[in-house]
C-alpha cells in the first residue's frame, strides 16, 4: 500500500527534479495559457488604455493621440455621482450578498425539508441574464398597471412607491434586484465551504458545553474565513462590473441616479459611440477593481500572519 | 524535370484559364433561392454580401411578411440570374453592435456590399466616407419621389448615398371620452388638464415619453416647431442648440415637461415610459391623451381613440422620423449597381413600398406609394401631412451624444435640476465632445 502511493509521488518528484534540470519545459508547459492571457487579457487591456489616450470615436479614421478624454471625463461634474454610486451599489450589493449568501448556506445545511427546491431557486436566480432579471424587477417595479409591488400596495390601500423614477429609490431597487441575482451564488459557495467543516469539531464543543451562537463564532466562522474572503473578491470583481441588469432595469436613470461606472463606460461606448471616453471610464473600473482586491489582499495576509 | 514542370505549368494555366471562363458563367439548371441567408442564383458570377435586419427578411415570424419576401426575392432572382446575394441578418434589439461592427469593417476595408443602416447611424458612415454614391443608378423621377426629410440624411454634397426603406413618426393619441377638442398648444393641454380636474375625471391629461431614446423622440418635435435647430449643417455639422435661439427653445422644451408633472397633468413616472408603457396606459384607461408612434394606433380602439398632429409651443407643426436606411458600400461598379437593383426591387422601389409596408405596419417615405389602394384612408392622409412638415434626426455622428443626453437631463430636470443648467451642461459636454473630435 505505501509503495502504491509513493510512486506517482516520486513520479512528480523527478518530474520537479526534469524541471529544474532543464528550465526551457517550463515555458512550453506555459506557452499556450501565456498566449490566451496575452490575447484575451493583456492586449484588450493595453488597447483600452491606448484608446483612453485618444479622441477615438466609432467610425472616426483619424484617431489622434490626446488627453482630451481624460479632461473631458475628469472634469465632467456627473462623474462625482457616478463614483459615489458605484460606491454605494457596490458596498450594499457585497454586503447583501455576502450576508444573505451565509444565511442561505446555513439553512441549506439544515437539511429540512424543500431544501432542494432552494438550491435550485438560488442556481436559477444566478444563472439568468443580467438582462432578464432587469426586466424582471422592472416589471415588479414598474408603476404603471402591470407594477406587481405597486398594485399589490394599492389593493392594500397604500401609496404607490416610485421605484424607478425617485432617484434614491431607484438606486435602492437596483441594489435589491443585483443582490436577488447574485445571493445564490454566494450560497452555493458558501454551502460548499460549510459541507467541509469537520462535524467532530461541533460535537467536541457541544460537549464542552458551547452553545448555537458560540459554536457559530468559535467554529463556522473561522472555518468560513477562507472561502469569505474569496467570494468577496470574486462579488466584488462581479458587481463592479455589472451594467447589463442595470441597463435593463433603469437604464441609468432618472438622470443618473443609478448609473456606475461599468454603465457609463457602455453608454459613452456604445450609444454617445466615444471610445476615447469610454475607455477612460475602463480604465477607472480598472484602477477601482484593483483598489478592491488589494485591499481585500491585504486583508487576507493581515489574517494568515494573526 | 523540364517536361515534368512544362506539365505542371501547362495545368495550372489551364485550370486559372478554366476558372476565369466559369466565373463569367451564368449557371445552367441552377434554381434561384430565396431565405434568409440566400437570395438569386447560387454559384452567379456577381457575388453580393449584405447586411438586413433580420425583421425585413425571410427569418421574419410573420407569415405574409416571410411570403412577400420570398415572392419580391424570387421575381427579382428571375430577372438577375448573374447575381447572388449572401445575406447576413441583424438581430432584433442589437442595433448598435451591428451598425459599430459595420463601420469598423467598412473602415478596415471589408464591408458587406450593401446594408440596412439605422437613419440615426447614416452621418457616421457619411463622416467615416464608406459609403459609394449611387446617383448613376437611379432616375430623377425616382429620386423626387422621395420626401425631402430622407434627403437631408441620405444626400451629401449634392451626391445621394442611401435609400431609404421606411419610417415612423409620432401622433398625439386622445381618447373622445374625456377629450373633446385635440389641444393645439401647450396652453391648451394645461387647460384640457384644468378641464379634467374640474370634472373630477381622474386621468392623466397628457403623457408623453422618457425613457432611452424616446425621450428625446418625443421631446425633438416640440423644440423643433420652435424653428430651432440642434446643429449647423453649413457649418460642418456643429452643435448649436446651447446657442441663442436654439438654447431658449430647448429650455422652453424641458420646461413644458417640468410644468406638466408640476401641474398633475402627467406623473413623474414618464421617465420610465416607451411606446409599449403609454399603449398599455391608454389600454388600461389611466390617460385622456398621449403621444406615441405611428405604429400604435392599430392597436387602439378606434371607437374611442383619434390621432392627430403633435400640440407645440404655438401651434407650429413637426415631427421626427426614425427608420432605416439602405447604404451601399461596394466599390466595384457592377455590384454597386446590382446591389441598388435589388434593395430597389426588394424594398424601395413604388411597388416594393407598396407591397412590403403595410404588412410591416411602417409609413412609406416616397410620396407616389400614398396612390396605392392599401394606403388611400384617413389615417394615411393625416401621415401624409405629418411627412411634410418634420424632420429626420441630424446625419451627424454627434447626434447620438445628444439623444442620450437628453434622456439624463429629462431625468434630472424631473429630480429637481436647474433647467437652464442642465441644458448648458448638456451643451457644454457635446461642445467637447465634437472639438475633440475637430
């Protein structure tokens, strides 16, 4: 038995071993993922910083190199409301997400009954197009007479809420419909993480006397550290980049109450057709989703040393 | 070796000679094909690419419109045995991806010989100079055919370059239960909406839309009828309308909006509002009067609903035109002119408009189609007049810089922004935009 589970070990040693023996394996094992990199996400990125460097519009020929974007995007008096709306869409939408995602993994891991029906639910929820589900709480929302929430308020006697046209209320139900997208997600993940917990652990402290809560705080969450940062990471990376449910449910507005970053980089792209600006605004969602995950980075490191 | 490479030669200029010989063919027993990928003969020795939108081919799932497609396509396939045309369809919903990869093709050197071009996208292809004039391939009798709102976009230095297929404009709907007489000024929607109040009928007096490009399509004709203008086509197309006169109507515009929700004659909501919301209002019975396109009004009940022209400021009159057009992108003159031969026969030609359009339900821009028996009603004679005195959306690649602007400060203006500010804002930013593009 040991000599059965030694010898693909000692395979991967002198493979290690061949490696270092001859460093130029190293590079044709990781030719054909450096090329799609390259390819797929150097070179786009690298082209969308050229562009921002640019006048670039669509179906302009002669593109000349200019900081006008960058003036023009940088003093534009919008884009103090479209960073604090990222801000808040992103935060909201993270915490949500993260929280309820806990939640649901926990009553997952309940095992009661119809439990199966919630995980389907939570899966189908985050695989519809962003674009469906903006259409979908557009038609909860809407105040016209097919409004579901709006004419179940009315039929109780209360006031209709304008979801989709009071600016504060709008951002409010795009956060509400981006967290329903992205929560079974979150639980699916977090579901997996908590199936990995050994169960001996919450024995041992139940003999030891240690209550729901504590066991919650001394074992789950603990355990759940790992996974939580990485699913912040990747909701974080997600909803930075989200636009296409947004486009769906508001389209931006009213004004601009609800357009972030990633939507305004569409809308200057591909209706106002400037590519220069555009790009600009890529460029921002960059720099922002990098802050993002090196603070979460940071964060991670700061845990492994406690 | 040598007469072993003599051999070769000798086969190799054969076969060049050969397929030289077969491309000029016309192909014998070959059927022509009408679908939605294919039309004319297969193997002809003109071969077309064109870009349709995929609603006004055969990949249409409306059955009359899939049997004129077929009929126009095989009628002109009998009369064109040398030519055949691939055919690419345009997605539904997916204009501007399709107009982007388009131009971006045409700008690289590998168009598609012809295509459906948007009405609003035309001023990009004209400014990226893609499109081929195809005056040589046309009458005048033809060409006067045409409403002079098609020729501002589709001409340019006196040379003509798209044809234009078909349009849309905008009605003012009224229901005759709560609306007596159609309010010819906005001091007349104010008062139909007093006259509303005090007869205690609880409806919105007036709706109109805000949402994406409607907004500004329906905000356009009102600032237009004020004999003002968004840019200066004497002047390279530049933006005006923060200019002078311009800037007083655009805020007069707004301002109408703004007085009308602060009046309780139409709710905020409207920013949320198309086409498709202001019908199902009006289904719903919840608004005495509203506007929306011309293709709406099939839809109403004709027992209770009349249309007419859209109120102004005083009374002026306008429109605004959607549509799309056919834009001719081959180089070469022999395709250049079966592809004109075919968009003629297919969709632009008297009969084709004739035929094709009612079973689209969209407005025919050639005057002469109006004397087909399918368009002798009063409805059609109302648009007639409505075709006269609109305007299509400016041929200039800045215009859709505006249109989405004009949907934000719609947005804002309702939110409480400043009028005056946010039209200065809005033109400022256009400003930059086209100095950078200067």
């Amino acid at each position: 038995m040991r000599k059965g589970a030694s010898g693909p070990l000692l395979i991967l040693f002198k493979d290690i071993l061949m490696i270092e023996h001859n460093k130029r394996w190293i590079l044709q094992w990781f030719l054909p993922v450096l090329i799609i990199l390259t390819l797929f996400y150097l070179f786009p990125l690298l082209d969308a910083i050229r562009l921002s460097f640019t006048n670039a519009r669509i179906g302009l020929a002669n593109v000349k190199f200019s900081l006008s974007s960058y003036e023009a995007v940088l003093t534009d008096p919008d884009l103090p409301v479209v960073l604090r709306n990222t801000v808040i869409f992103v935060i909201f939408t993270v915490f949500c997400q993260l929280t309820l995602g806990l939640l649901v993994g926990l009553l997952l891991e309940t095992h009661l009954k119809g439990m199966g029906l919630l995980k389907l639910a939570m899966i189908t929820a985050w695989v519809v197009p962003g674009v469906i589900a903006g259409i979908t709480w557009n038609l909860l929302y809407s105040s016209a007479s097919w409004g579901v929430i709006n004419n179940t308020l009315e039929l109780f006697g209360a006031e209709k809420i304008s979801f989709m046209t009071n600016p504060s209320w709008a951002l409010v139900a795009t956060i509400i419909a981006n967290v329903w997208r992205g929560t079974g997600f979150s639980g699916i993940m977090q579901y997996g993480a908590l199936r990995g917990i050994d169960p001996q652990l919450y024995e041992a402290a139940s003999i030891d006397g240690a209550g729901s809560f504590r066991r919650f705080w001394g074992i789950t969450l603990p355990m759940l550290k790992p996974m939580l940062m990485i699913n912040l990471v990747l909701i974080t990376i997600s909803t930075v980049n989200t636009y296409d449910a947004i486009w769906a449910l508001t389209k931006g507005g009213p004004g601009i109450s609800t357009t972030v970053l990633s939507l305004q980089t569409y809308k200057s792209t591909f209706l106002r057709l400037n590519l220069g600006q555009g790009a600009v605004y890529a460029v921002l969602m960059i720099l922002s989703s990098t802050i993002f995950t090196a603070i979460y980075l940071r964060m991670m490191k700061e845990e492994n040393r406690g | 070796m040598k007469k072993f490479m003599s051999l070769i030669s000798m086969l190799l200029l054969g076969g060049v000679l050969f397929g030289a010989g077969q491309q000029d063919a016309v192909p014998v027993d070959v059927d022509p094909v009408a679908s939605a990928t294919e039309a004319g003969t297969p193997g002809a020795p003109v071969q077309l690419r064109a870009l349709i939108g995929s609603w006004n081919t055969m990949a249409s799932s409306v059955e009359s419109r899939k049997e004129y497609y077929e009929q126009a396509i095989l009628a002109w396939a009998e009369e064109h045995p040398d030519v055949y045309v691939e055919i690419e369809g345009i997605p539904g919903g997916q204009t501007a991806q399709a107009m982007t990869k388009l131009i971006t093709a045409a700008i690289a050197g590998n168009p598609h010989d012809f295509a459906n071009i948007d009405s609003q996208w035309v001023g990009n292809f004209h400014e990226a100079g893609v499109l081929s004039p195809i005056d040589d391939y046309l009458t005048q009798e033809d060409k006067d055919q045409f409403f002079d709102f098609t020729k501002i976009v589709t001409v340019r230095d006196g040379k003509q370059y798209n044809l234009w297929a078909e349009t849309g404009l905008l009605l003012y709907y009224y229901n005759t239960d709560y609306v007596k007489v159609a309010p010819r000024t906005w001091d007349d929607v104010f008062a139909l909406n007093d006259t509303l109040k005090a007869e205690g009928i609880d409806k919105d007096a007036f709706l109109t839309q805000g949402k994406g490009a409607a907004a500004a399509f329906c905000l356009l004709p009102s600032y237009w009828a004020q004999g003002a203008v968004l840019f200066d086509a004497a002047d390279n197309y530049r933006p005006v309308f923060g200019e002078g006169k311009n800037r007083d109507a655009m805020i007069n515009s707004f301002s109408f909006i703004k007085e009308l929700v602060d009046a309780g004659a139409m709710p905020s909501e409207m920013i949320g509002y198309d086409h498709n919301e202001l019908e199902a209002e009006a289904k719903a019975d919840n608004v005495a009067s509203f506007i929306a396109g011309s293709w709406k009004q099939g839809g109403l009940d004709p027992e209770k609903w009349e249309y007419t022209s859209l109120p102004s400021m005083d009374g002026s009159k306008s429109n605004i035109y959607g549509g799309w057009t056919f834009g001719f992108l081959a180089r070469d003159k022999k395709k250049l002119e079966e592809s004109v031969n075919f968009v003629n026969a297919v969709y632009t030609s008297r009969d084709a408009m004739a035929d094709r359009l009612p079973r689209h339900g969209y407005i025919p821009v050639r005057k002469d189609v109006f004397s087909a028996e399918a368009f002798k009603s009063p409805f059609y004679e109302v648009i007639y007049k409505e075709l006269e005195v609109g305007r299509a959306r400016p041929a200039t690649s800045m215009y859709p810089e505006v249109e989405s602007l004009i949907e934000e400060a719609m947005g804002k203006i309702l939110s409480g922004s400043d009028v005056a500010e946010t039209v200065d804002e809005m033109y400022s930013k256009v400003v930059r935009s086209y100095n950078a593009k200067n």
